[in-house]
C-alpha cells in the first residue's frame, strides 16, 4: 500500500509539472503571436505596409526557416486579428468589471509564477511604439480555440464566456467548434430553467452545469420520428450526445432496469454526473411535454436512490428530454416536485441565436466557487 501511494504521489507530482510546462508553452506562443499581431496591425493601420508585404513576409520566412511552421499568410492574419480583437478600449474594459483572480487556477492557466494582474507583462517591446500587453484572460486557452472564438463569436462577452467554458472543460477544437455553433453561450446563460425547487436547491450553481437545451442535429431525425428512433441514435452517437450535454456525463447503461412494485422497468439512459456526484437518469419523449412525465420520473429516482444510490453519492437527478415544453406548465408541474428533476428540450435543427439573460459576472462567480472547492 504504502509502494501504491508513493506511485501515485509521485504521479501526480509528475502531472502537476506537466500541467505548468503546458501551460507555461502555451503562454510563450500566445505572447509570440499577440506581439507579432501587434507590430503588423501597427505598420498596417500607420501606412507603413501594405498588405501584399504580409504575403511577403510569410513567403520569407517559409523560405528562410522552412522547419519553423504556422508563419504562412492566414496564420499572420490571424495574429493580427488576435491582436485587434482583444486590444480594444471595450475588452480591456469588461475584463477589468470581471471577477477573474482565481479563475486563472484553471488547469490550462497555471503559471509557474502567476501575476496578480489582469495582463502579462511582454518580454519584447521592440516596437516603435509603446507596446500593449497581453490580456491575461487570453492565457486560458489556445490559440487554435481563439481563432474558433474569434472568428463565430460577435461579441466579447461570448468570447470571454467561451475562453472559461473550454478552460474549465479542457475542449478541443473540434469540441468547442460544437459547443459555439449550438449555442452553449445562450442555453447556459438563460435565466430561467425549467428546473424543479428541490434540483435547485440540492445544487449550487446547478444551472451553469446542465443545458435545457440539446441540439441532436447529428441524429439528421425526421419532423415525424418515435422514442425507437430518438433511443438508438443517440446510443450510436454517445460520444455527440455527451458533449452537447456536457463532458461531466458518463454513460452508464441504455434501459436500465429497475423493479418497483414488482414490475420490470426500465430508465432510458443512465449517466453519472463528475462533477455533481450523482447518477442521472434521462427519460426520452418524442412528444411535447405533459405533466405527468414527472410522475413517472419520480417513481424512478426514489427506486434508484433506494437500490442503486450508494452511501456516499448524492440523489439522483432526473432529466426528461422532450421536442418542446411550455414553460409555464412546466413551471407548474415542478413548483410542487420534490424530486430533482429538469426538462430539457432537443431541437432536431439549430435555432437562432437567443438573448443573453444571465450575466457573465455570474458564471465567472460559479467557476471560482468550483475551482476553491476542488483545491
């Protein structure tokens, strides 16, 4: 025992060091590029260049260090649009009303030496002008997710939003590319939840954790389609499913069987949820929703908290998963609930975007108050 926890420590040690050196490369990229964006953006907007001798400069330096890659013309470009972007009077402004100190303890943003700032301080300001510095937000993520970022987001709040989502959940390209075209901004973000008291209340912070919305366009589902239907695609596309619902889920079992009153039933799909600490069951309905899908849903939280539960988990939530739900019977149906339940809708297709409800200052609070309880 004692030969397994030296390994472990010494594991974790090894992670630790892994993590800063990461972070620590990412860092020094990010200053190369903000600098390099800077000094182009500055001969540009000053008349300086014209822009054929960016074109110019990449050829050059292929040529010159052909061993040296992302130098080419759009990657430049892209420099100096990560530059633009985020040296504005606006951003500089909502990052300063943000409450950011100690976010930057994300797993991506440990720096060997972190400043207390909001920026990081150039090594070179060979300029010709007094040089702007790093906003130290901007170290939560790399510079792939921020050509993602810039280039779908219309709106600093959005791209600060999702700069913390893909920090805190550590998504790749690919994984955020989704995560901004279905709007996880907006679904997140929304005021209300269709969210029993008891789920609410059991949960701090619970509505910046799950969506009540789900976009399954993956499933390419026809306007008429059954539970069948719903069920096995999205067993055959798992993977899709729990990154739209949020990579804290892990799938368990498909028709989990359960026995109460000493009849055979069975819960559609049933997650485990890291963060939360819990199981999860998730009830599919090819129909709007009705109240009485909460009786039923209720019958099976209390049959998996008494059989399956263990001691040390918390109680389980339900989610019932419906095409559409009117909010108000909705609001009605779970104000008298004492089960931690949620609706959540799934959209065969992509909707427009919606308006921001929710602040931003409120999410970047939800995600210290996470990060101080896993320390």
């Amino acid at each position: 025992m004692v030969r397994i926890a030296r390994k472990w420590s010494n594991l974790t040690t090894f992670n630790s060091h892994r993590n800063r050196a990461i972070a620590n490369v990412n860092v020094e990229n990010l200053l190369t590029y903000w600098e390099i964006g800077q000094y182009i953006s500055y001969q540009l907007q000053h008349s300086l260049w014209g822009s054929k001798v960016v074109g110019d400069l990449a050829d050059y330096l292929n040529v010159h260090n052909p061993k040296q890659r992302g130098f080419g013309k759009r990657h430049l470009y892209n420099m100096v649009k990560f530059f633009d972007v985020y040296s504005t009077g606006g951003f500089e402004l909502l990052i300063s009303k943000l409450p950011l100190n100690g976010i930057v303890q994300l797993p991506i943003a440990q720096l060997e030496n972190p400043v207390s700032t909001e920026i990081v301080q150039s090594s070179i300001a060979q300029f010709g002008h007094t040089p702007i510095p790093l906003p130290k937000v901007l170290a939560l993520t790399t510079f792939s997710n921020h050509i993602e970022i810039m280039n779908r987001c219309r709106t600093d709040e959005e791209r600060v939003f999702y700069m913390l989502y893909a920090a805190h959940h550590r998504l790749k390209v690919e994984e955020l590319r989704r995560c901004i075209v279905n709007q996880t901004y907006d679904s997140l973000m929304a005021k209300e939840k269709m969210m029993s008291p008891k789920l609410l209340q059991q949960h701090e912070g619970i509505e910046f954790m799950l969506k009540d919305r789900a976009i399954v366009d993956f499933l390419k589902l026809p306007a008429r389609h059954t539970e069948h239907h719903l069920h096995k695609g999205l067993l055959e596309h798992m993977k899709e499913f729990v990154l739209e619902m949020g990579k804290d889920f892990l799938f368990m079992e498909s028709e989990y069987p359960i026995v109460v009153g000493g009849k055979n039933r069975r819960v559609d799909l049933l997650f485990y949820h890291r963060a939360l600490q819990c199981l999860v069951a998730v009830e599919l309905k090819k129909d709007d929703f009705e109240p009485e899908f909460v009786g039923k849903m209720d019958m099976y939280l209390e049959a998996l908290d008494r059989d399956v539960k263990r001691s040390y988990e918390n109680p389980t939530i339900g989610i019932i998963l419906c095409p559409s739900a009117d909010r108000v019977s909705v609001e009605y149906t779970l104000s008298r609930s004492l089960s931690p339940t949620m609706v959540a809708e799934y959209r065969r297709l992509l909707i427009p975007q919606e308006t921001m409800t929710k602040s931003l200052e409120e999410y970047c609070a939800y995600l210290k108050d996470d990060i101080n309880k896993t320390k």
